[in-house]
C-alpha cells in the first residue's frame, strides 16, 4: 500500500509542469505590487563656479528611503524559455533626506518615480524542464525611461526653499525571480530588480525670507532595489 502512495505521489509531481505549464506562447497581461529600496544619492551643483550656485563646491548625500511600487504591464511569450514584456510602474514615496558632506546641515525632499521599461526574460525552466519542476526561475534585463519627479528641497543646507523639477532620462533593470503557475493560464511571480533610473534635477527657483531668486540646478543618479509580487495571466 505504501509503496502505491509513493508511487502515486511521484506521478503527480511528474504531471505538474505539464497541467500548469504557461502556454508555449501568446500574449499575457500582468499586475504589480511591491515595495523599493532607494540607494543613497549624492546631489552636486551641476555649475559649482557659478555666481549664483546653490550647492556651489558643497555636496549633499543621504538616503532615498521607500516606498510601495505598483504597476502592471503587456507581454508576449515567444517560447518556454523567452518572452518580452512592457511595463509601467510607479514609486510615489520615495524621500531624499540628506546632509551636507563633511558638515551639518540638512536637505529633503519627496521624490516621484514612474518607470517604463522592455523587458526581456530568459525561463531556465523552458530550457532545463525537468531541473526545476514546478517552478519557473528566470532572468531579465530591460531599458526603458524613468520620469523623476522632485519635490521642493527644505532644510538649512539652502537657507531656503529650492523649487523641484521634473526629469525624464533613460533607465534600465536587471534582475530575476521564480514564478509558479497555478493553472493554465494564470501564474504567480516573485521578482527582484535592480533599477538605474538616472538623473535626479531640482529647480532654479530658490526662495528665502520670501524672495525668490534664480540659482543653478543640483542633479545625482537615482538607483533602487525593488521586490515585486505579480501575477501574470495568460490569454
């Protein structure tokens, strides 16, 4: 009796992959819900000589905190083991709070991220389907745009209120994950990504003690970390 069990047991596990396999290709829709990490940011004066710099040779560095990420996207599946992808995802809370390098003062400001990428996947299981039954590892890179919204800049590090500013730059991903489908159709995936997402820009329009004057703009690269729940359904 036991050994039909275990018989048993061993057959069901064999027919996974092939009750929940994705269909070998086709398009599919996907949703997104996650958190991000973002790495630290280092804002310089982008004109340091200028008369009227804002930073001028000061730097300001600190964290970029977190923040939920949602999203969703389209994409086709040309094969078991590659398929592309488009998709749009926003990081709305994410916050610079900084502190002028080698000094006290402090700087933050709330920061907007909505990134657009392609990305393409390679699936080990589509290539090595009886290693990794029932799941499905896979790799990705993509490149797209990322639009980095910038809030007003407060603290002392300005003597003032500089404006934010709004800037879309070239942004790209790597990363990787393991999905597991639960029908034909439908499939859970759990996914990290690495995101470069490019130049973070304040304003010019600094304003203290109720004045407003023109000065020059800080920029530094934003990077973040990101953990995706997702769930891809097939059609």
């Amino acid at each position: 009796m036991k050994k039909i069990v275990l018989a048993a047991l061993v057959l069901s596990v064999a027919f996974i992959p092939r009750a929940f396999a994705e269909p070998s290709s086709g398009f599919y829709w996907r949703g997104d819900l996650g958190g991000a990490i973002g790495a630290q940011a280092t804002f310089r004066d982008r004109e340091p000589g200028a008369a009227n710099c804002s930073l001028c040779a000061r730097e300001i560095k600190g964290g970029t905190g977190t923040s939920v990420l949602f999203g969703a996207g389209i994409g086709y599946r040309f094969s078991r083991a590659f398929r592309v992808d488009f998709t749009l995802d926003d990081m709305p809370t994410l916050k610079e709070s900084a502190t002028v390098v080698g000094g006290t003062s402090t700087a933050s400001a709330d920061i907007n991220s909505l990134v657009g990428l392609a990305n393409g996947y390679l699936d080990f299981s589509g290539i090595w389907p009886r290693l990794f039954r029932p799941f499905e590892p896979y790799f990705t890179a993509g490149v797209g745009f990322a639009r980095n919204d910038i809030g007003n800049f407060s603290g002392s590090a300005f003597n003032g209120t500089l404006g934010g500013h709004v800037e879309t730059t070239l942004a790209w991903d790597l990363g990787g994950g393991i999905a597991l489908p639960f029908s034909d159709r439908m499939t859970l995936d759990l996914g990290y990504r690495y995101l470069d997402l490019n130049t973070l820009q304040t304003g010019t329009a600094l304003t203290s003690g109720g004045t407003t004057t023109t000065v020059t703009a800080d920029h530094a690269i934003l990077h973040v970390h990101s953990v995706m729940m997702s769930v891809r359904y097939a059609f």
